[in-house]
C-alpha cells in the first residue's frame, strides 16, 4: 500500500512540474540566441549597427553640404525588398538607421508612405476644425533630396540536416533629382545549421 | 573695332534670346525639353507607388530544404488523412454505410414486396412507387 501512495505522489509531482515547465524570462536584446536557424534579432541588430555606421561616415553627407551651401541632406525612406526565402521585416533594421540621422542630426528625415498620407488627412482635417492661428497649412513639406531604398536576399544549400544559409542585405541612397546613386551599404551574413 | 562690334551684338542677341526662351518655357539648364511627357505619366502613378514608402514588399521564393520539405510532406499527409476521415463520417451519417440494421452493409435496402433489392438514394425507385 506504501508503494502505490509513494507511486501515486511521485506521479502527481511529475505532472505538476511538467505543467509548471513553460517559463518566460527577460533577456538583453544584445544577447545571441540562436534557435531555429533563420532570421532572427541578432541578424537585425548586426545589420542595422554595420548600416548605420556606414551610411553616418560616407562622404556623400559632406559632398551634398559643400555643393547646397552647408545645408544638411534631407532623405525618405522608401521600399526595401525581401527576395528572401524567409519573412524578414526590414522594418526593424531601417528604423534603427532613422534613428540615428535623428539623433546625430547629421541628416534630416522627412516621413513618407502612409504615415504622411496620414499627416496630409491631418492637415486636411485641420483646415476646417482648427482655429486659424494654429491650422497646419498645404504645400509647404519638405522636400527630399535623397531615398533611402533597400533589398534582402537570400541563397540556401541544404543537404539532409545540414544547411548553410547566406543572407545579402543592401540599402542604397540615391538622388532623387538625378537618380545617381550616392551610398551603398552591404551587410553579409552566413548561416550553418545542423538540425 | 568696326569688325568686332558687329559681331559682339550678334553674341549678347543670340544669348538674350537664349535667356528669354529659357524664361518663357521654364526649362532648367540643361534640362530635357520633353520632360513633360513623363511627369504626365507618373503624376498619375505617384499616388499609388508611395503609399508603399517605408514598408517591405515581401517577394519571397520557396528555398530547396530537405528537412522543410519533409514536414510539409507529413503535415500534406496528416491534412489529407484528417479530410478522409471527415469525409467518412459525413458519408456514414448520410446514411449511405451501415444503412441496414440487420447489418446489410451495402447501399442497397431490400424490397420486401417486390423481392429485390432498391437504392434508397434513387428517388425513382422508392417502394411505395
């Protein structure tokens, strides 16, 4: 009889841990945890730190200063590609670029797609419902001197459990005028996974 | 001096004239006088291009992955097991398997007063007809 109650208690415990076991922790967004293999925020964190790097220290930034008389760079950001074989938001990488032409105040930003349609409803908006000493008026944004555009690729060689994938990650600034591009930026990354 | 004068008018005429058509047609320099061609063309695209501006367009292609393939193989033939099953059950509450209670377990019911047997899904071979 002992037996079977140290049993029976020895499996309850069991079947409570066991449904105990799901845990959730907070970690550093720096720290590397890989888990499946494919695009994670490691892969984003490393491309956003090599783009904004890069892009902050080209010439082009000087070069449009000493030809527009000191005036700073105006950009908006526009269609990044995924010709990947994975879902990758380049969203989270791209933001981190924005990011850093507003803090370092280096370059200035003027927003685009549907947040400024939403800004022009705004204004519009405003044209009949706010007073007019505060009423936004039309026909007065910014105009950008350059667009931020972007692409991901992506090769895959598996074999069996074995797969190495290669991520190819490029964004490109190029003036709006005349169309020539000024900044390539290039982030590779190589993947090996032994499922 | 008489020689050059002549020829120096000619000069500043030929660029005021420059200069004026430059002003009447608003053309940069250098710029492409069939320009407006192409803003007719995307003036009208315009709209519908940049709504799409910071965002990802997602044109993703399926990578050739043995172990990928193989789930979706599994998980093809678990979706196509389940679908059977379902479909079974439907046939067997429509009445069409087990239809008989003395365990008949054909789709044909027997007549008792004709002496044969009839489909009970042909609405032509009802035995009260």
């Amino acid at each position: 009889m002992k037996r079977i109650i140290s049993f029976a208690f020895a499996l309850t415990t069991i079947v409570l841990f066991s449904n105990c076991s799901h845990k959730v922790t907070r970690i550093d967004p720096a720290e590397q945890v890989d888990i499946s293999g494919r695009w994670n925020n490691t892969d984003s964190r490393l491309v956003a730190e090599d783009m904004t790097k890069t892009i902050l220290s080209a010439n082009w930034i000087t070069d449009h200063m000493a030809s527009k008389n000191g005036q700073r760079p105006v950009v908006i950001v526009g269609f990044v590609a995924n010709k990947s074989h994975e879902h990758i938001e380049a969203e989270t990488f791209v933001k981190d670029v924005e990011n850093s032409f507003v803090s370092t105040q280096k370059v200035r930003l003027v927003q685009g797609g549907k947040k400024r349609e939403e800004l022009r409803a705004e204004k519009a908006d405003q044209q009949s419902n706010a007073s007019v000493s505060s009423m936004k008026k039309f026909g007065l944004e910014q105009g950008a001197d350059y667009i931020l555009q972007g692409s991901i690729n992506s090769i895959v060689d598996s074999h069996k459990r074995k797969k190495v994938v290669y991520y190819q990650t490029n964004l490109e600034l190029t003036n709006i005028e005349t169309n020539e591009v000024v900044w390539i930026g290039e982030k590779k990354i190589a993947k090996y996974v032994k499922n | 001096m008489k020689k050059v004068l002549p020829s120096f008018f000619a000069t500043v005429i030929i660029m005021l004239g420059c200069l004026s058509s430059f002003s009447q047609t608003g053309l940069a320099p250098d710029q492409n006088p069939n320009y407006e061609a192409s803003l007719a063309k995307y003036m009208n695209m315009a709209d519908s291009l940049n709504r799409w501006h910071s965002s990802t367009q997602h044109d993703m292609y399926k990578a050739i992955d043995w172990l990928a393939d193989r789930k979706e193989a599994r998980a093809d033939r678990r979706e196509f097991r389940r679908q059977l099953r379902l479909e079974r059950a439907r046939w067997y509450n429509s009445g069409f398997y087990y239809n008989d209670y003395r365990g008949n377990h054909n789709r044909y019911r027997y007549h008792p007063f004709r002496g044969h047997y009839y489909s009970p899904f042909n609405r032509f071979d009802y035995w009260w007809r």
